[in-house]
C-alpha cells in the first residue's frame, strides 16, 4: 500500500495510492465473504443432515474467514478516513462508502464502484444466511433441551427431578444444635 511519507498523519494520499488501497480492500472483502458464505452453507447443510462433527468443522472454517473481515474493517476505515482528507466533496456527503470513493476516483473508478455494489450484495446475502443459521441453532438447542429434560424426567427412579426435568429445590429444613453442654 502507498501512503505519504511526510511526518503528518492527515497528510493527503494520492489518488493512484487511494486507488490500489481501494482494490486491495474489495478484493480481500471478496475472497473473505465467499469464504464465509461457503462455510456457512457447509454449516447449514450439516446442520440439516444432522451431522454434528461436520457443523462443528464448519463452524470452525467461518472463524478464519471473520477475523480476516476484522482486519479489512480496519484497513477499510484507514481508507475512508485517508479518502475524506483526500478527495474533495467527499466529506460532505455524509456516511462515506467504498462505493462512494471508488465513483469519486478517475479512471478505473467505475469498476472499482461495479465491484462494491456486488460486495454489498454479497454481505447482504452472507448476512441473511448467517442470520438463518443462528435462529436455526437457537431452536435446535431448544429443542434438544426439552428432549433431555423429557429423557431425565423417565429415567429418574429416586425422584430427584421435578416435573419440569430438572432438580428442584424441596422443602428448607430447620434444625439446630446445642453445644454448650
């Protein structure tokens, strides 16, 4: 990435600088959200076969993907900052997008702009299966849990679960002691 190398951190970048720095955060935006995408997928089709080995994997191919967003985030707001202080007008518009520095930049701006506007529907559609994903696991924790309590209920021969499938408190006993004699 080129930033300017004078002593001030507001310095201005130059719009080549902006441009490849632009690139290499939609790029990296991309590969990472695909990623997450398949491995949710992964995860919801497991999840429907009832393969718990296989979620877990899944679950665990998505950790890689998100922390790798985490750092895009981070480069992405370095960017819109540096972008702010470099383009003129574009502070003014309000919330700055890549969209909205890549429509701002000349030349290959327009494809930069193109690749933003499938990004964003790209997050869209990760965001609404992730969303799916975790209801759907909500409800199956819930579920499982009724079926535990249902089996601890049967299986409880001494009576030390309540109705409801779980040990309940009984009645407090009092008693006392004396020792002074």
């Amino acid at each position: 990435m080129t930033r300017p190398t004078g002593q001030s951190k507001s310095a201005c970048w130059t719009l080549g600088a902006l441009a490849a720095e632009l690139e290499a955060v939609v790029t990296g935006y991309e590969g990472a959200y695909v990623a997450l995408e398949r491995a949710a997928e992964e995860h919801r089709d497991a999840l429907r076969r009832g393969d718990t080995s296989g979620a877990a994997q899944a679950a665990g191919a998505e950790g890689p993907a998100l922390l790798r967003i985490g750092e895009l985030d981070r480069r992405r707001d370095a960017l819109i900052n540096a972008a702010a202080e470099s383009i003129p007008g574009l502070k003014g518009r309000g919330q700055i997008t890549l969209g909205a520095i890549a429509a701002s930049l000349p030349g290959a701006g327009s494809d930069l702009a193109a690749r933003a506007a499938g990004l964003r529907a790209l997050v869209a559609r990760t965001s609404g299966l992730l969303g799916s994903l975790e209801r759907a696991s909500r409800s199956l924790a819930t579920h499982f849990e009724g079926v535990l309590r249902q089996v601890s209920m049967r299986v409880s021969h001494s009576g030390t679960y309540g109705r409801r499938g779980f040990a309940e408190p009984g009645p407090a006993v009092v008693s006392g002691l004396d020792l002074r004699s």
